[in-house]
C-alpha cells in the first residue's frame, strides 16, 4: 500500500509518526522492533496488519479553545504543551466523529457558547469526546465543561442532535479542576442511555463514557482471538483477566473455560463488565474492583492459609503501557499458574515484566505482535508464558460455586 498524503499537522499533534511511509514498511518496523526486544525469550511471529489502517480509531478526543482572533477552534494540544492545534479531519478517526465535532464547534457560534479559558478558569467547553460502537452504529457525544450550568441544553442537544441523527447519547460531563484529565467525576445524561454498545467475538458490550475500551475494535478481535489461542484452554480452568477494563478477554473467553474472575481498578468499568456479564447471559465471571497488585497479594495470602481457595489456572492479564508491578508480579508467581497471557500495548515494559517471570519460574513459548494503531509508533502484543515446574505451585483452587464453596476475596462484586 503505497501511503502518499501526509498530514498537514502530524509535526504538532505527534500522533503519526509514520508519514508517507508505506503501510508494509510501518509494519516491518514494528516487526522488529518486537523482535529485538522479546526474540531472546522465544520465537516471535510475523505482526498482523489491517486490511485498511485509515480511520480506524472508534473514540476520538478534541479539546476546545478559540484562536486569535476569537473563532472556535478544536483539535489536540501541540506535542508537550496546552497550545491548541485545530485538528479538522485525521487519517485515523473515525469520520463521522470529527464530522460531529465539526457540527459542535458550529453550534457553539450560534448558541454562543464560549470555550474554556485554561488560565483564567472562565468558559464553559472544554472537550469533546465521541465513541462509536463501529458494529452497532451507536454513538456517543461527551460535552465536558468547566461548569455544571450548560445554558440552553435542550435546545443544542435537539440542533445536534437534527444534524446528527445517528448520535443515540449524550453526556454532560462536568470538570471543574485545573487538570490535564479530560473527565471529571460528576456526569449528568442529557440525551439517551448514558452509554453505548458494541459487539466483539461475538459478544455485547457496553461502554460509558469513563470506561477503557479498545479504540481499534477490528484489530481487538484479532488480539482476542490471539490472546485466548494462546492460552489453549480444555473447559476446565480457573482463569483470571487482571485489568480487565469492562471485562471483554475474560467474558469472550468465559465460553472456553470453567470460571474467570476480572480485576479492574476503575469502577464505571466494573459496573459496565458486570453488566455485560448480565446482557450476555454468563453465568462463570466474577468481577473484583481493586488495583491487580492488591489482589493478587490477597489472593495468594488467602490460599496459603486456606486449602479451599483456589488459585488460578491460568492468568490473562493485559496492564497499562506502565506494565504490571511488583506486588501483581511476586504473588503470580507465588500462586504458579500453568499459563499466563500476557497482552502489552508496551514492549519496553513487556520486556522487563517478561525477563523477571523468566527468572522466576516462567519460559516464554511465543510471541505475537498485533498492529492496533497504524501510523502511530504504538504496537500491541501477545505472549504466552508457561510455568517451567507445573507442581511447583501451592496445591489450591479459588471456589466459584454459588452459595456454596468459598469466595475468593470478600469484595468480590457481586455476580451479574
Ligand atoms: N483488558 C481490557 C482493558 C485493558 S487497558 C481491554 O482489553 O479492554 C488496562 C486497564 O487496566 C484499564 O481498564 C485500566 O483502568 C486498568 N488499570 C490500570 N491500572 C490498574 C491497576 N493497578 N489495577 C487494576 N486495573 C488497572
């Protein structure tokens, strides 16, 4: 595919680093860049590409501003700062997405609505977010500002939503700290069900405004896929997805394995994943909402004092580019699944967490890179790693039976 345009603003944005490089070579890098940091722990197979890599993002970010001389501006900030660069379309997000981003920064002139003022705290709007379920159609448009009064909001939100019939909710999220976040915690819906879904292997999801959810759903399936291969399960494992965000590894894989127990710090996304357990009739998924780390520690803990408690089987675990940490890491270890999958969306710490399972009880049996982010420099990956001495972990099992046997933790969240 030969890759000719280049983006007007890719110097600002930073985003893309690849520009006007062929999608084969963008891919090849990748390739070997996976290849140099984890091809010393095992074979690493080919990376898989997209069919088409443009417009591939389902949740596209804009902040708004207005420029010098006062006309409604929005885009990303320029790399390393909070200067504004105004960003009409990218070769990345979803059309329809910036097209109602477009709509929004029209309807703030005719509503006078004034954008958010960063150093002196007057304005009112300060983001954008939209999320589309790309299998579903559904749509939906988060208006953050920096006060909860939104001045005639049955009106904009009926202007929006005539131009943009295929918008089905609208969330007024409300941040008024000076913070680099983009959301705050207080949310009021002023249109629809206050979320979306979206359908992968097969599966219902729903998403919030606040929840992780993959922004490259066609690759998603793909890692998925890879992810739960991978982990070659029989029907009988124990499994836990740690980081499980709105619980989508753990639920596609819950058809293949006797019980699955998601970890996820962030609570919208344990309300959504316990949902979606509830929607898609899955009756062996617990989730838990608690850093992965603390969990494990607990875990672990409560299997060596208790023979009832089991321990995993299998531990599917996908952290943040930060990578995992040591509490999550050390009682992994102590409690000795068969198998872990680990799915990274950052080599560099994927090496360093892989290198200490490698001296501590595990050997890699194979890597597979998945391009998630075309154009960008960001590459995702899946490792399988076995346990070198299967008996060499504490003898214990986590029970998941309902009204009998034991919970494993006691904030386990209720089942769906
Ligand atoms: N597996 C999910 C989410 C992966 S993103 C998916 O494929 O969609 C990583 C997730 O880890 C996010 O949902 C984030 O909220 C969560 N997270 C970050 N730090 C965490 C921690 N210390 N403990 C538990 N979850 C954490």
């Amino acid at each position: 595919m030969n890759i000719k345009e280049i983006c007007p603003v890719h110097k600002k944005c930073g985003g893309c680093h690849y520009q006007g490089v062929s999608y084969e070579e963008q891919l090849r890098v990748k390739e070997k860049m996976v290849g140099k940091l984890m091809g010393k722990f095992c074979k690493v197979h080919p990376i898989v590409g997209m069919e088409n890599p443009y417009h591939y993002r389902n949740k596209v970010h804009a902040v708004f501003d207005r420029d010098r001389r006062g006309n409604i501006i929005s885009g990303v900030y320029k790399e390393g700062t909070h200067q504004v660069i105004p960003v009409e379309s990218c070769m990345i997000e979803d059309q329809l997405a910036d097209a109602i981003i477009g709509t929004i920064r029209k309807l703030c002139k005719s509503f006078k609505i004034k954008t958010y003022d960063e150093d002196t705290g007057y304005g009112l709007l300060r983001h954008v977010l939209v999320k589309r379920g790309f299998a579903t159609g559904q749509v939906m448009v988060v208006l953050v500002t920096g006060s909860p009064v939104f001045p005639s909001r049955n009106n904009f939100v009926k202007a929006l939503r005539k131009e943009h019939p295929e918008i089905t909710t609208i969330i007024h999220n409300i941040n008024d700290k000076r913070t680099s976040m983009v959301l705050g915690e207080r949310e009021k819906v002023m249109y629809g069900k206050g979320y979306i879904e979206d359908i992968l292997c097969g599966k219902k999801f729903r998403i919030s405004a606040k929840s992780f959810y993959q922004v490259n759903p066609v690759q998603t399936e793909v890692l998925y896929k890879k992810a739960i291969e991978a982990a070659g399960f029989t029907g009988k494992e124990h499994v836990i997805d740690a980081y499980c965000g709105i619980g989508t590894i753990g639920m596609i894989a819950s058809d293949h394995v006797a019980s699955v127990v998601g970890v996820e710090l962030n609570r919208d996304a344990v309300r959504d994943a316990i949902g979606n357990a509830k929607a898609n009739g899955i009756k062996n998924v617990r989730f838990v909402c608690d850093d992965a780390g603390k969990f494990m520690v607990k875990l672990a803990a409560a299997a060596q004092k208790d023979a009832d408690i089991k321990v995993p089987d299998v531990v599917l675990m996908d952290p943040p580019r930060s990578g995992s940490d040591e509490a999550f890491l050390k009682s992994l270890v102590k409690m000795g699944p068969e198998t872990v999958v680990y799915v990274s969306c950052n080599p560099v710490t994927l090496e360093r967490d892989v290198k200490w399972l490698e001296k501590n009880g595990y050997k890699a049996k194979g890597v597979w890179p998945v391009d998630m982010f075309p154009f960008t420099v960001h590459v995702e990956t899946v490792v399988l790693l076995s346990h070198k001495k299967p008996d060499g972990h504490i003898n214990v099992k986590v029970e998941f039976g309902e009204g009998e046997g034991k919970v494993p933790l006691d904030n386990i969240a209720k089942r769906a």
